[in-house]
C-alpha cells in the first residue's frame, strides 16, 4: 500500500460484478468482524482519533472478508480508499460487492478478471520451433544469433536455455499445457517442429513481448535457423 496527500472519501467509484451481492457480502464482512476483535477495536478507536485524514491509500489486495476488515479500518481512519485485486482466482463477488455498495469504497474487483499483465522487461527470451530432425545438433548452451522483424539489421545474441519435449500431437492429447506448433501444410508429410527457448544476451527497448524474430543456432554440425 502507498499513502499519498487526497480529500474526501470517494463515492459511487466501483467496478464489482454484481451489486446485488453486496447484502450477502455484508453478512459475511460483520461475521469477519467478530472473529477478529483487534481489528474491531482499532476501527472504533481511529474513527475517534482519524489518523489517515487527508491520506489516499491504493492497496491491491486478495478480495475476501478478512481483508475487508482492513479496507474498513483505513476507511474508518479516515483515509480516501482504493481497492483493487491482487488476485482474479481469490477474488470473492459479494465482498467486493459489499465494500463498493454497503461502505462506499472505490472497489475494482471482480472474480475470474485480469485487471492488468505486468511484463518482466529485465530479461528476454526467444522462442524458435525447430524441425525434430535438427534438435540433436543444437545442445543446451550453444550461442545463437538472434534478428527482430521490426529490426532486421540489428543483431542480438543469444544462448540456447530449454529445448521443448513435447508439442501437441495433431490427434490431440489428454495432456493440458502443450504448446501448439502448427505445420505448414496438410497433404505433404513434414517434420513436427520443437520449440527451442533461447536468453538474449544483449536485449534493448526493441523487444517486444509476441514480436516476430528470427533465430540462427550454432549447432555441432550445422547452423540450424527457426522461426
């Protein structure tokens, strides 16, 4: 959470799935706040004393009844409040519901929702599907030379850290999470492609996540291009 200098506390500001929750999550939030009397203490005695007057407070938190009592107790304190989920998977409906309709609190919750992606930026990796034929001469650590589409006269180097085991078959698999590495055509037979996870070396601002490279192995017999 970060405190910054705000004004009054917000109203009607919420994004929830259904307000019509909010009765439902309000019994749970008092139920809360009777199996925790510390914090039932505490909201009494800042709603006295107002130590968060004049603070906007942002927090990113898992969505539930507990953590209400915490949103209630800054909002208690007298703090502009902001609540947004940390988690789509942990995010409950009628709390969320509950916070935004019953205690008029700026709630941006909803469960099953991505609100945002963040991108590691520190380091990148190419991924190249490779034909089965070729994957026994690229080893694991063999330098790579590595081209963007968008930056095709720039060179990037790169060092081979995974090979795939496995792809999806096209009969398709009780198995969950393989990658899918379309062939290029249906009537002729075609090696299955691998995909080979290379670490750039030498990244800058041109890398992008999903953009188009070209990668060129230094295999143990042949330089081995992917796409």
């Amino acid at each position: 959470m970060r405190g910054v200098p705000g004004g009054s506390p917000p109203g009607g500001k919420h994004d929830v799935a259904d307000p019509a929750l909010a009765a439902d999550g309000d019994v749970r939030i008092r139920y809360a706040e009777r199996a925790m009397p510390l914090l039932a203490g505490l909201m009494a005695r800042f709603a006295d004393q107002r130590p968060f007057d004049q603070l906007t407070i942002a927090a990113c938190l898992h969505v539930t009844a507990e953590t209400a009592m915490l949103v209630r107790l800054l909002r208690a304190g007298g703090a502009r409040v902001g609540l947004a989920a940390s988690n789509p998977l942990s995010t409950q409906d009628d709390i969320a519901a509950a916070l935004a309709v019953r205690y008029g609190i700026a709630t941006f919750a909803r469960a099953g929702v991505e609100v945002f992606t963040l991108v590691d930026t520190r380091t990148w990796y190419v991924v190249a599907n490779f034909r089965e034929t070729q994957l026994r001469h690229i080893p694991f650590g063999a330098p790579a030379d590595l081209y963007l589409l968008s930056q095709p006269r720039r060179h990037f180097r790169g060092t081979v850290v995974g090979l795939g085991w496995a792809v999806l078959p096209e009969n398709g698999t009780s198995v969950n999470g393989l990658p899918v590495v379309e062939r290029s055509l249906d009537w002729i037979r075609l090696a299955a492609r691998f995909p080979v996870r290379i670490k750039v070396e030498n990244p800058d601002d041109s890398f992008h996540l999903g953009a188009s490279a070209v990668a060129t192995v230094q295999g143990s017999f042949w330089r081995s291009a992917g796409r």
